[in-house]
C-alpha cells in the first residue's frame, strides 16, 4: 500500500492551507491558539458559516445531502490543515454524530429536516448517552421513554454532556422495553432542548471549566416521529455512531499541532544554561512521542484507505482511540514539564510567549479525560480481543 499522497492530493492541501490562511477570522484563530473557549457558541458557528458559504461546511458527507464528496484522504488533509491553522473544530455531535445516523437509518423527512440546520450551524447538536452508573456500560442505562399516543414522555438522566449549555438539540439513547435483553430495549431520540421539563446543569471541570453538563429530563414528550429507525433497535444505530466518534477522538491534526508547539517550548527555554532541546533525556521524550504519532499517521491512512473502499470502521477505530488520546496526553505532559511552574501561569517570559502555551497546566488536566470517553480505552482492549485476536 502506498501511503504517499500524490500530487493532486498535495495541491489540495495547498488549496485548502491558502482559503485557511485567507478566511480564518484573526480573531477567531488567536482565541484558538490561546486556548480561550469564552466565546466558542459564537466561534464555532462563525467558522461552520465561513465554511458552508465555501461548499465546505461538511467534509464527510455525499454530495447528495449537501456535502463535498471528497474522498477520505481529503477529508483527512482538511482538518489536518484546519488544526495546524488553530481553526475552530467543527462540531462534531451533528457533522460526524447524528448526521451520518441520520443518512443511513433516518426517514427521509428526517433528513430533509435536520441535515440542512447541521450543515449551515443554525442547529447546535450534543449527545445523550452517559447515564450515572451508564457511562463504559452504555447498554445498562435506564433512562425511560414510554409511549403515549404519538409522543414518547421521557425521564431520567444524563451525564457527562459535552456543550449541551449551548445545543439546541441532542440525540439520546433511552429504554423503550424495559424487559428486553439490554441492548434489544433501546431506541434512538431526538429531541429538541427548549422541551419542556429539560433542566441542563454545567458541571465544573478539574481545569476550572464547564464543558460537560448533567440532564435531567421529567415527562419530556417527545414526538414518536423523533425517533430514528425502528423502536428497540437504537443498540444498532448507536454502534454505527461510535464507530465514526472513536475514529474522529484520534485527533492526529492536533497532536501534530501540540507537537510543535512542544519542539518550539523545548528550542526557547533555557534549562542549566541551555536549551530543553539540547538535554538528551527530554530530546528523546519528544522523539520518541513524534515517533509514535507518525505510526499513528500511518495506521490512520491506512484505515481511511480501508474505508474508501466501503468497509465500515471497525476495530481500528479502537486502535486509533487508544493511541490517539494516549499520544495527545504525552504531548501534554511534556508540555507542561518543559515549563515547570511556569505552567501554572500566563505571563511565562524567556523567548515564550502567552500564545505559544495555552493554558498548559488546565489543558493537561482537562485532556485526562480523553482515555475515559467515547468508551473507555479499557472497553476499547476489550472490543481489540474479542474482534481482531478473538479471545
């Protein structure tokens, strides 16, 4: 197999590195670049906007339904292009969640309804399937919907919901037979946020953010035509979707970028009168992680080449999950040794300058999370086994 890009797919990348450098709003990359998230419900948006006026507003779908049609070696120099450039990441709840949900088990009406606000931003997406005690054993959770006439009323919890403050919709998970075998009993929901009986309640974060909220839902009727697909089977929709999500975690755009913003900490700061750079037992750290994410790189082309050839993510996805938020955490690790208690603030000196170290210390503790979600890298061992050495 040949991992090289060719030149028409080189002359893209610089196709698409040129409309970043043009159409990125200065102030919006700065924000990125600085690790500011206070104005994210106006940023995110703001770019999707930039992007779908340029016929690029959503990379991974079929021209069919509005997208580019690009093939996934595209797909994949795109949003590496836009993380290098500390562009906004485009949400991926609705762009790489729902939406590919939505074109394969949605009704039409579904389609013709949701994908269009998805892909021009007017419609803010945040999933709904962590429950208290339901987080790695997504198939216990035991949040209700029952039916009632044409609506479903809808109780319980979620947890651990990535910037539902801001959603306008969310796609849930919830129990419709309560006394079928777990995965058999689910459906897929979606319901609009401004429902009745919805309460949403910002969690606080390690790193002093609120990025994540708990639901609550109390006799929330949602409309029987909300549902995706056929009742009791939203185990088989839910799969499909972390298949695309655990793919995305990967992140290899913006470990690449983190990289080297490490190399450029390492080259400027001074350590018993010389470079970081130059001390051997740190040089080797960072080579050895720049090592690992090339192979990374490398399995992730590999996969997208698998997948041009319509074969579904499957258990690389939960290669590339494992390594991908294993790698980022290194990466920042590494930065925040390299600054000691520098990290710990803003004004840092010494030839680094606040842009170049965004908020490393939070950042390191807000990436803890990174092996937890999207299925715990435990969980993902297990999927590893059972599938590809099956034991």
């Amino acid at each position: 197999m040949d991992l090289n890009f060719s030149n028409e797919e080189l002359a893209f990348r610089d196709e698409v590195r040129a409309f970043i450098g043009d159409a990125l709003p200065a102030d919006v990359g700065a924000r990125i670049r600085r690790g500011d998230d206070s104005r994210i419900k106006d940023d995110i948006p703001r770019w999707q906007a930039i992007l779908h006026a340029h016929g690029w507003g959503a990379p991974a779908w079929p021209v069919e339904f509005g997208g580019t049609g690009w093939s996934k070696t595209q797909q994949y120099l795109f949003e590496t292009e836009c993380a290098l450039a500390y562009a906004p990441v485009q949400l991926p709840f609705g762009l790489k969640m729902v939406a590919p949900v939505l074109m394969r088990y949605g009704s039409v009406e579904q389609q013709q309804r949701f994908l269009p606000r998805i892909l021009d931003g007017s419609h803010w997406w945040c999933q709904g399937y962590s429950e208290p005690g339901s987080g790695s054993d997504l198939a216990s959770l035991k949040m209700r919907a029952e039916r009632d006439g044409d609506d479903y009323v809808v109780n319980g919890q979620k947890v651990w919901n990535t910037l539902g403050q801001f959603a306008d919709w969310i796609f849930c998970l919830v129990r419709t037979d309560t006394g079928a075998k777990p995965q058999r009993g689910i459906s897929f929901l979606l319901i609009d946020m401004k429902t009745p009986g919805i309460k949403v309640q910002p969690t606080r974060l390690l790193d002093g953010s609120y990025e994540v909220n708990e639901i609550w839902f109390d006799n929330v009727r949602v409309p029987v035509a909300n549902r995706v697909g056929a009742e009791n089977e939203g185990w088989t929709y839910a799969k499909y979707l972390l298949g695309h999500e655990r793919t995305n975690i990967a992140g290899i755009g913006g470990s690449k970028r983190e990289l080297q913003r490490l190399k450029q900490m390492a080259k400027s700061l001074q350590r018993n009168g010389k470079p970081l750079l130059e001390d051997t037992a740190f040089s080797a750290r960072i080579a050895q992680v720049e090592i690992d994410l090339t192979a990374l790189e490398i399995t992730n082309l590999r996969v997208i080449f698998a997948e041009a050839r319509q074969h579904a993510p499957g258990p690389e996805a939960s290669i590339l999950k494992i390594r991908g938020t294993e790698i980022m955490q290194r990466i920042s690790e590494l930065q925040v040794e390299a600054l000691g208690a520098r990290a710990l603030r803003f004004t840092l000196g010494e030839g680094v300058a606040d842009e170049d170290v965004p908020r490393a210390a939070e950042n390191y503790l807000n990436l803890r999370k990174l092996t937890i979600f999207g299925g715990s890298n435990e969980i993902q061992r297990n999927i590893i086994a059972q599938m590809i050495l099956k034991l």
